[in-house]
C-alpha cells in the first residue's frame, strides 16, 4: 500500500512539472501572438498597394509576360508547403501537410511532376521520415519570419520558374499555408502564385477603380521589377500569417494541456487519499484484531 502512495506522488510532482512548463509556454505564445497581429496587420497596406500596381499594369496593356502568361501545357508544378519549427502547437503543421498532400495528389491526377519547397522543420521531418525528395528547405524563425527568408524563398521560386522544363524548371508555383482569421480560426489555404492570379488582401469596393499609370519604360520592364516585389511580399505575407496562427495554436494547444495535467492532478490526487485511507483503516484492523487477540487469550 506505500508503494502505491509512492506512485501516485511521483505522479503528481511529474504532471505539476509538465503543468508549469505548459502554463509557460502558454504565456510565451500569449505575450507574442498580439505583436503578430500587429506584423499581419502592417503587412497589409503594402501587399494591396503592390497588388493593385501590378493588376493595372496587368490589365491594362498588352503585356505578354512570362509571370502573367498562362502556359499551354503545365508539366511541373511548385509546391511551397509553410508549416513550423516546433512543435506543441496541436494540429497546426499537420493541417498544412494534408493540405499540401491534397494538392499534391490532385496535381498528380492532373498528370503534373510536384517539385517541393519546405518552410520549417516539421515539414522537412515529415518527407525525411518518409523519404521524399524536396528541393530545397528554410529553417528557423517561422514563429517570427523576417522579410530576407521571404526574399530567399521568392528568388528561388523565380530561378526555378524561368528556367526550362528540360533543366527543372517549373510551369506554376502554389503556396500551401494556414490563413489567420481569429485567435480560434486558422484555416490551411492553396493559393496559386505563378502565372499570375491577382488576390486582394481586403475586399475592395464596387466603386474603387484601378489608377491609370503611364509607363516609363515600357510596361514589360514595369512588370520585370514589379513582380519579383509582389511575389516576395505575397510570401512575406504568407509567413507573418502562419506565424500568427501557429502562436494561436500553440496558447491553445498548451491552455488545453494545462488543463488536462490540472485534472490528472486531481485524480491522482484523489487516488492517493483513497490508497492512504485504505492504509489507515488496515492499520487499524490490524491494531483492534491484535487487541482482541491478547483480551481472548
């Protein structure tokens, strides 16, 4: 009977341990997910100005571009797939990868070659464990991106897709990242990048028009130092919001799990009354039934 008291404090002090260390990384996450809102919410201003650039130069010349030029025939796509460093964030990078492995499996069907780029540890650990090739992976900082990994990321994508098909080109570039709604809404998004598919970040309305430019130069050279730009700041973009929503996840996941190590406390706890109650009350049998014997005797 001691040793089972024994047990259940060791226990109790191991979940108390894990409890501090959930509760911890709970208030990390909550002291940091409001200063990635905050980089979310800056980042916005200069993603629609560039956006709204680069569809009037889209639209309103005969441009044809190599960026903005739908392809007859896609043979290789590129799948950039942003998920995280660490763990402890619940289902976070786990929504991304089935959302990339849905994309992958229907650009296969599709009869198209996936080329993959990973963004964060859990990603390269998921294709190592299953021995997948991708092409190249970036780690480190996805809980706080900075805007020279986006830079990096963007000149990659762009080498590979002007470059031939015959030396590993790509024909298109999607990007697979979770979409910051709410602190309880984060949601896994596909959005195709290259050729180009212009998407505002905020819903404009029916009465605001494109501005007319004149160009100087040309419009091709216009878009020649214009969509580099766009394309860095769409993944820019893409970052501070998975890093949002993975701090989101991770205030979740840990406020969850503290709970969890409360209630194991409690019936550990609970259970260690019991098996002690239980102790005195043999003690006690013990000690009247060996006063009966000797009165008997």
């Amino acid at each position: 009977m001691g040793a089972q008291i024994r047990v259940y404090r060791q226990k109790i002090a191991s979940t108390s341990s894990m409890g501090k260390i959930f509760k911890a990384m709970e208030l990390i996450a909550t002291s940091r997910i409001g200063k990635a809102r905050s980089r979310v919410a800056a980042s916005l201003p200069y993603a629609n100005a560039i956006t709204r650039a680069v569809s009037a130069v889209a639209s309103q010349s005969e441009v044809d571009h190599p960026l903005t030029t739908e392809p007859e025939q896609v043979r290789r796509s590129a799948v950039l797939i942003m998920t995280s460093d660490r763990g402890l964030a619940g289902s976070y990078s786990a929504s991304v990868m089935k959302q990339a492995e849905s994309l992958a499996e229907l650009l296969r069907e599709e009869g198209k070659e996936v080329k993959s780029y990973l963004v964060g540890r859990k990603a390269q650990a998921y294709f190592d464990f299953r021995g997948r090739e991708y092409t190249k992976v970036w780690t480190g900082g996805t809980d706080a991106p900075e805007f020279a990994t986006a830079r990096d990321i963007g000149a990659t994508l762009l080498e590979d897709f002007g470059t031939a098909f015959e030396e590993g080109g790509v024909d298109e570039i999607h990007v697979v990242y979770t979409q910051f709604k709410s602190m309880v809404v984060q949601v896994p998004t596909v959005v195709r990048l290259l050729p180009l598919e212009v998407v505002e970040e905020e819903v404009a309305s029916e009465t605001d028009l494109l501005p007319l430019y004149e160009y100087e130069p040309e419009p091709e050279q216009v878009l020649d130092a214009l969509l580099p730009r766009y394309i860095e700041s769409r993944i820019f973009a893409g970052l501070l919001q998975a890093a949002a929503s993975e701090l989101a996840a991770r205030q979740r996941a840990m406020k969850s799990a503290g709970d969890n190590a409360s209630d194991l406390i409690k019936k550990y706890t609970r259970l260690r009354n019991n098996a002690r109650q239980a102790e005195i009350t043999q003690e006690l049998t013990e000690i009247v039934g060996g006063a009966d014997a000797l009165s008997a005797s």
